[in-house]
DNA sequence: GTTACTAGTTACAAAAAGGTTACCATGGTA
DNA sequence: TACCATGGTAACCTTTTTGTAACTAGTAAC
C-alpha cells in the first residue's frame, strides 16, 4: 500500500495511487484481462500469448495470487502443469479493466488517424 | 505505443497496454483525478497536494500535454504563474478513473478489515 | 543415453522510473 | 542590499522494473 504524506488518506486522488500499486505495471492488467475473458490459462500458454518472460510472468503471477487475484492448482499430469485462473475477487476488477480496454482501443484508433 | 510481438494489435488485451502506455505509472492518473475533479491548478498547487518533486512533476506534465491530456497556460501574474487543466480529451477517462478511485477505496477497506 | 516437455529459479545486465540537491531568471518586499 | 516566491532545469544518484541465458527436476518418448 502506497504511503501518503500529509493529506487525507482515503481521498479519491490516493485510491487511484492504490488501485495502480496493486494492478499497475506493464503486464498485471494484462495477465487478469487474459484469465478474466478466456478463462483458466497454464503457464506456458501465457508465455506464449503474451510474449512475456517466464521470470518476469512467475512473480507477477506470484503477486497477483497474494492479492487473492488469481488463484493456483497444480494438476497431476506427465509433466505437470499448473493452471491459473481469475478469482471472485479479480472480478470486481471488471469495471477497470472494461474501461482501460475501450480507452486504449479508442486511443489507438485516435492516432492512426493522425 | 507498445509494440506487440505476434499477434493481432487491436486484441483486448493489448489495449489494456495501450492504456498503461500512456497513463501508467505513479502519477499520471493522480494529476487527471485532481485536475478533473478540483479543476484548474498551478505548478506549484499540484507539487505541495501530492507531495511529488518538481522535477517529476514537470516531466509527467509535458508527457501528458504532449497526449493532449491536459492544457497549459502561462499567466501574467508578478511571478508568473502556469496553470494545468483537464482538456476534453482527459475526461474520456472518466470511466477508468472512477473505476480506479472505487476500486482503490474498497480495496483498501478490506486490507484494513484483515 | 539423449532429447524434449513441463514450470519454474538463479545470476547477471540493462533500462526505466523516481528522487535530491542545487541552480536560474524574474520581480516584489523588507 | 538581501530575501522571498514563482516555475522550472541540470547533474547526479538510487531504486524498481524488465529482460536474457543458463540451469533444475521429473517423466516420457526415441
């Protein structure tokens, strides 16, 4: 949680501040908009579908599931694999997540006009 | 704009990106929810209500000016004075913003019932 | 025995983000 | 004259984030 100076902590400004400390960065939003519309993914398919490194997709993993955003089952397969999935929580992300989809298509679109 | 590795552009889930691109990162949404929701404020208002360093401050501003965020305007005051507001084109992100704030509250109310 | 697939981890490097301090020019005030 | 406030900028440094490459362990196919 992000430390406030001086002003009031539950002001709007600060909650904005919280919201992107817990789902900021480059991929966490992306990861959940993933598991929220296509369902249960495994590691390597995120891999895969993203483009993302296995490193760097292990600790944003690892953040999320201590939000309680996703949620982790290792399944009993030759090798074995390990599903991820979104969680009731990361549900009520839905709004956010809505919105950012529909502003960054409408961003892109805004300067391929250009 | 994020360049996407492999497959199609305007999938939902690099629009979220997209988003992030241009309004991630510490400050960027802070200074589009004081500016849309106070109104007009000064470079110096703005370093003391979110206690964030000039030089940041200035560098977030341009940023989001050269995204047509925000608008500036030089005063003629005895010192003179620079005001930022929102434009237009910042209060499409409303819906993300709100979004955000909401989220941002309630999540922080349950870290604090645990 | 060798290769391959799974989901990671480790060590290392690079880049980006954020912050501190000092400084500038202007003009008003003590 | 010296000091205050304005909105910055430049140099420098630290922290965080992201990435690459190599490696692990278990099991199965060749």
């Amino acid at each position: 949680m992000v430390k406030h100076a001086k002003t009031e902590c539950d002001d709007a400004h600060f909650a904005v501040q919280d919201t992107l400390y817990v789902v900021g960065g480059k991929w966490k939003m992306m990861i959940l908009s993933i598991l929220v519309r296509f369902g249960t993914k495994r590691f390597g398919e995120l891999v895969k579908l993203m483009g993302i490194s296995a490193r760097i997709l292990s600790k944003e993993l690892n953040e999320l599931e201590q939000n309680k955003l996703i949620s982790r089952k290792v399944c009993n397969t030759k090798p074995i694999t390990v599903e991820y999935s979104a969680t009731a929580y990361s549900k009520s992300l839905h709004e956010v997540l809505n919105a950012m989809i529909k502003w960054g298509r409408n961003h892109k679109k805004k300067i391929r006009e250009k």
